[in-house]
C-alpha cells in the first residue's frame, strides 16, 4: 500500500504515537477503534502504522529474520463484512511459519474500509454490527491485536448496537479532520425504520476541527477515603460513625479466579486503560515508572506464553498489584485503581491454588529463562524485590480490605454496589481467618478481626442491622485477645474505640443502658492507652465519643453526674479539637458541650447553678454556630439551624427566669437575642422550602416528604417566635411588644399576629 502525502497536525501526532505505542506492547487481544471522518488522513496514518512496524520489526534482534509480517491491512469485504473471517482468511493463506519462536509473534491486524457501509442496505449494515457483537466467540482466533478504523457515526452505532465488542475494546482513538467530501456520502443512511439496534445509525452532527485527545478505556470502570477515627453522632443528630480502619491494611477484589488466562486478558485491558491516563495526564514528562505496569504485563505475556511454573506468574501478578496498591495508600483511590489491584490479587491467588501437577507448572526453558532474566533488569523493585509472596491469609486480607474501600467509592462513575462488595469482603475476611492457624503470627489475625468488625459495621448501615452490630462486637472482642496494650497502645486503643462505636449504635435500636454503659467502658479503656501529646486527634476524638456515650446514657438513667462527666470529656477534646487545626470537629464538639450544658440546666440543678449552665450553653452553640459560618457547610456533622434554634431557646429561658425580673436591660437583650435567632431560623426555613419547590418529575414524592417536614419545622420556629414576643408583653408591656414587632419581617407579620 503506498503512503498517501498528508498533513498531520500535531495533536493528532501525538495520538497516533499513543495508537503505535499501544500497538508495539504486542499483548494478545488487544481490541483498538480508531475514529477519523478525513479518508486521506486516514489513509495516510493507517499506511504509516503498518510501514514503521514492519520496518522496527525488520530491525529487531536477528532471529527475527522470518519473513513473516508484523501487522496487515485487511479491507472489509463489503459483500460479507465479517472481519472475523477476513483474519481466518488471511491466516489460512499465510499460515505461521513452524520455526518462528518466541520473537515472531501473530501478526496484528488493521480493518479498512467500514465507512463504505454507509452506502449499503440496511441489512449490510445491520449484518457488520451481528459480526461484532460475535466477539467472545471468535476471540480464540484473535490471539493478536486488532485495529478497526471507522467514521464517528459508526463509533457511535458500534457503542450502541454491539455492546459486546464496545465491552472488550481496549482503547478508543480518535482523530480530528473534516468529513471527508460528500462524494463519500457521510451522514446520510438509509432509512432502517424498525432495524432494532440500528436506530441510533444517523450521524449525530457536525465534527469539525475539534481536538480530541485517544482514551484507553477498556474493560475498567473510571474513576477516596480517609480513615478517620468513629465518632458517634452529636447528641440529637442523625450522623453515621465512620470506624478507624486499620493503618497496616491494603487494599481490593473478587474471589479466586478459576480461570488465569481469561482473567489476565481481562485485568491487561484495565493496565492499558490506566497506563493510557496516566501518559496523557504526564504529556511528554513521562516517569519512568508509569511503564512499570506496561513492562509488568510483558513479563506475564512471556510466563503465559512458555507455560511457566504457577510461582512465578503469581510473583509477577503479586508486582503488579503492589504498584497499584501504593498508588491507592498514596491517596489515589480510584475505582480503576482498586479494580485493578483486585484483579492482580486474584491471579496471584488463582495461580498460588493451581495443583501443582498440572500442565501450568512446566519448567522454565533456558531461552524462556534468558528471555526473562533480560526483560527483568527493566523492571523497578515491584518486580525485582517481589521474590517471596506472603501468607494466603494476608492476600485474602489484603483482597477484603480493597472490596471494602470500593464500598465506600461514592464518585458518580463507581457502579459497585456497595452491599454486595460488603458481602464480598466479609467472605474474605472469614476465608482468611480460616485460613489461620496455631504457627499463624497474632498481627494477621488481629488485622482480619479488627476488618472484619469494620466491613459488618458498615454493612449494619444498609440491612440487618443488629445482627450485623453483633458480628461486629465479637470481631472487635476477638482482635482485643490478640492486642497486648503494653506492646501495641494505639492498636489496642482503635480496636477499642471501634468495639464502643458498635455498642453505641447497638444502643439506638434495643436495651440502650446495657450497650451504652458497655460503650462508656470501651471508650474509657480506649482513653487509657491514647497519648494526648503523641496522638492529639484520635485521643480528642475518643473523648468526644465518651462524652456523647454518657450524654445519651443520660438521657435513659437521668444523672447529673453523668451529664457533669460528659462536659468534662467534651471541654478535654476542645482541647485539641481547636478551630485553627479542625475547624468542624471543633463546631460540633462545641455543639455537643452545649446541648449537655442545656439539659444540665433543665434537670438537676438550683436556680443560680442553672442560670451559670444556661450561659455556658449559650457561649458553646455560638461558638459552633461562629466556626460554622466560616466553612463548607457540607463538612458540617450537626445540624446548625437545630443549633441556633437551641441558642434562641437558651436565651428565652434566661430572659424569662424569675432571677433576671428585676434586670429589665439584661432581661430584654436576652429576649432580642432568643427572637433574632428565631427569625432567623424561620427564614432559612422558608427558604428550603422554597428552593426544594423547584425539583421536578421523579423526585416529587420525595420533594412532598421534604417539604412536609420543612413545613412542620418552620411551624415550631414560628410557634418560638410568637411565645417570645408574649414574653416581650408580659416582662415589659406594650412598648416591648412593639419593640418585637418592629423587628418581624412584613411577609411574617400576618401569621404572627393572627397567632398573637
């Protein structure tokens, strides 16, 4: 084929370097589409592929001497346009050469000509589309790459009406250039009335000199989490506790695979997609080690290929998963990248169970040995120090802790369910506890245990929820007989701290004094063990843990001490859980000291004592409502507008106790305090109501239950505002009244006054 003369513009310079990049790995099954609507471009670059990879297969070592083609240019039979059997058609008249070795590979294969479909009949076309979706069944034959050019209308039919080949696709490449001119007829299909999946066959529109930049996608889902310490919810709020995970744990995956070779093609179309990112992402300051994963599934290519020992194919899956797993503890955690690191555990576990008598287990031959050795000295340490693999029950630990950070993936592209991933990790927690024994070092099973109650804590969230809490506590229980507080302190104090977490939540659905006074003990054994000079935050966070634990066993056995004790354990975190350092842990500790400050107030203590408590309340919830005003309210854990109705409330029982009826200046600022705040919260109020008017179709159930309950608040902040402006009347006659109306806004003055 001759090399058409053209122009190429840089951005598609650097795709097609991208597209011949992918193409030289020389990985089995590779399924590439490549997009452009400029036939002479396309000609152009599809002749300049297939001439540069034979002229660097030519000059490759010497024994690739074989006269044997690197890659061919097929043009689709039109009449029958099944490039399944242009391949077989091709092979059968240019079989292999039986001395071809290990340097002379299938050849790949490039299909021209899919653009000419668009001037055939509908059953044609319709019959182009059935081949492709026949892909699984013709993959055995397909061991090289494939390379299919096509306009962009047909790469928006192909994702539409052959799913299946669209599914096994490793990466899309699509180059910019103007239709080509209508000669060619772009654009304008037959009418296929009611074809089926060919209804979407039209060109979607005008695909001008756009820049389009090649995506690898594959097989994988596209694109974190913290492990923050377990805080109960502020007294009064909904907040969900989140357990502290497990500093030493890894991460992802699915169950052992029974079948290496079909998984391996699957997780090398997931490396590929990442590896395409992350050299885009890179431009042209590539690191050295974003090949690593490229260089990895050579090594594997090479293993599968001379049917190496089952060790070494798990060595080197074991590398692979290492790399990913390190890009997941250095905080990328992306579903691609968990995926990824699941799949590669899976292989080493897959091919660690393989019967050691089976065809997979071939020695390896000296030039395998040869070839290997020289390949390795490419590869970084996750390949070269990955010479020993650890215990089954790690791997398995490693695999359940991955399949619960994909539980927790909350992006829009994550399309995990996460009760199921759940339900995975826990199998696998239990798989690798089975897997322990008497020789077994204490730290694995104290891994698999504490995980193991943080996976069924999570999974109480979505069902079963007791029953999941009980799971929870006997994992925790079980970790703490292997956890000697003396040697491992902040071990023993997390597991500690997430045991009293599950009884908390133990405590919101049955017999709340037992599990409470069980969750006050662990958070006190937890405290004892936390350093508040070496570890500021986690020992902050257990004592606001304590101090909501006995706030809310206050609430079952009425106690002043209890209420005294969770002031003491609120006001010792604020300590540490300072505005400058973590500005919404600091707000809702400092709305928790006030709501205990409020209840002390109002159950136990003598007219000066509560006046004292009352103020005190009253300086926490504006010290929360103050930090709060200055950060993302989404980071908030309480809920403000129930602060500031609670501040407004102080303030109206300050200005309405009989000690204050003899101060009229203090007795009125705490009055205009209580109805400013009240205002306040009413017009938020109104204005979540309106604002949650403007949703529409499937969400007015929910907007109707929404609105009920904004509507039911605001009533109540209405009610407070209406009983304050009494008190206005009753502690300082008609000119207070007034005083108070004056500050009610027009729109609320009729409902307050019917009401008065």
């Amino acid at each position: 084929m001759s090399i058409p003369s053209q122009k190429v513009s840089s951005s598609n310079k650097l795709i097609y370097q991208r597209l011949k990049q992918a193409i030289d790995l020389n990985l089995r099954r590779q399924i590439f589409i490549a997009a452009c609507d400029d036939l002479c471009l396309r000609d152009c670059l599809a002749a300049r592929l297939q001439a540069e990879l034979a002229a660097e297969s030519a000059g490759s070592d010497p024994r690739s001497r074989i006269n044997y083609p690197r890659f061919v240019s097929l043009e689709l039979d039109l009449s029958d346009p099944n490039p399944w059997a242009s391949i077989a058609a091709w092979l059968t008249q240019h079989p292999p050469p039986q001395n071809r070795g290990s340097y002379s590979p299938l050849p790949g294969f490039q299909i021209l000509g899919a653009e000419h479909l668009t001037r055939q009949s509908a059953s044609v076309q319709w019959s182009f589309l059935s081949y492709l979706r026949e892909i699984e069944a013709n993959l055995q034959m397909c061991e090289s790459t494939l390379l299919l050019w096509v306009s962009r209308p047909w790469l928006s039919s192909i994702e539409q009406s052959a799913p299946e080949f669209w599914h096994w696709r490793t990466g899309v490449f699509e180059f910019e250039g103007e239709p080509t001119p209508a000669k060619e007829d772009f654009g304008h299909f037959e009418d296929l009335g009611n074809s089926g999946d060919l209804r979407n066959l039209r060109d979607s529109g005008d695909f001008g000199n756009k820049l389009l930049m090649s995506s690898l996608s594959g097989q994988s889902p596209i694109p974190d989490e913290q492990y923050p310490i377990s805080y109960p919810p502020s007294p009064g709020s909904d907040s969900k506790s989140v357990p502290l995970a497990d500093d030493e744990q890894s991460p992802i995956s699915h169950p052992p695979s029974p079948a290496p070779d079909s998984k391996s093609v699957q997780l090398a179309d997931l490396v590929l997609a990442a590896a395409s990112e992350d050299l885009e992402a890179e431009n042209d300051a590539t690191s050295e080690e974003n090949f690593l994963p490229l260089q990895t599934l050579q090594y594997i290519e090479l293993l599968q290929e001379h049917q190496c020992c089952s060790e070494a194919l798990a060595l080197a899956y074991h590398g692979l998963g290492n790399y990913y797993r390190d890009r997941i503890l250095g905080g990328d955690v992306s579903e691609q990248n968990l995926t990824i690191a699941i799949r590669a555990i899976e292989q080493v576990i897959a091919y660690l169970e393989v019967d050691s008598n089976s065809q997979q287990n071939q020695p390896l031959t000296e030039e395998c040995a040869r070839l290997i050795a020289q390949l390795t000295e490419n590869l970084t340490q996750y390949a070269q120090e990955s010479n020993s693999l650890p215990p089954i029950s790690d791997l398995l630990n490693d695999l359940g802790t991955l399949y619960w950070m994909l539980s927790r993936d909350r992006t829009q592209h994550n399309a995990s369910d996460p009760v199921s991933c759940l339900e995975r990790s826990i199998a696998l927690y239990l798989e690798g506890l089975n897997r322990t024994n008497a020789e077994t070092v204490p730290q694995t099973r104290v891994r698999l245990n504490k995980n193991l109650g943080i996976a069924s804590a999570d999974l109480a969230r979505y069902r079963d929820k007791t029953e999941n809490l009980q799971h929870a506590v006997a994992a925790y229980q079980q970790a703490l007989l292997d956890l000697d507080p003396a040697v491992e302190p902040q071990q023993y104090a997390a597991a500690q701290n997430n045991l009293a977490t599950a009884y908390w939540n133990l405590a919101q659905d049955g017999e709340p004094i037992v599990y409470l006074k069980s969750a006050i003990a662990a958070y006190t054994q937890a405290l004892s063990c936390y350093s508040p000079e070496r570890e500021p935050l986690n020992y902050a966070g257990v004592q606001n843990n304590l101090g909501t634990a006995c706030w809310n066993l206050a609430q079952h056995e009425p106690s002043e001490p209890l209420l005294v004790r969770a002031i003491s354990a609120y006001r010792e975190a604020l300590k540490y859980r300072t505005r400058e350092l973590v500005p919404a842990a600091a707000a809702a500790t400092y709305n928790n000291l006030g709501t205990a400050y409020w209840h002390l107030a109002n159950q136990f203590q003598q007219k000066q004592a509560r006046t004292e408590s009352l103020q005190q309340a009253i300086t926490a919830y504006e010290a929360a409502l103050d930090i709060a005003a200055e950060i993302d309210r989404t980071k908030l854990t309480f809920d403000a507008l129930a602060a500031r109705n609670n501040l407004g409330l102080a303030h109206y029982q300050l200005a309405t106790d009989p000690d204050f009826a003899a101060n009229k200046v203090a007795q009125t600022s705490h009055l205009e305090a209580a109805l400013h705040h009240q205002l306040q919260v009413c017009a938020e109020w109104g204005q979540n109501l309106n604002d949650k008017g403007l949703t529409y179709g499937d969400k007015l159930n929910l907007q109707a239950a929404a609105n009920s309950q904004a509507a039911d608040s605001r009533q109540t902040a209405l009610s407070y505002i209406v009983k304050t402006i009494r008190a206005f009347y009753s502690e300082c006659g008609l000119p207070g009244q007034n005083l108070a109306l004056s500050k009610v806004p027009g729109d609320l003055l009729p409902e307050i006054l019917r009401r008065l």
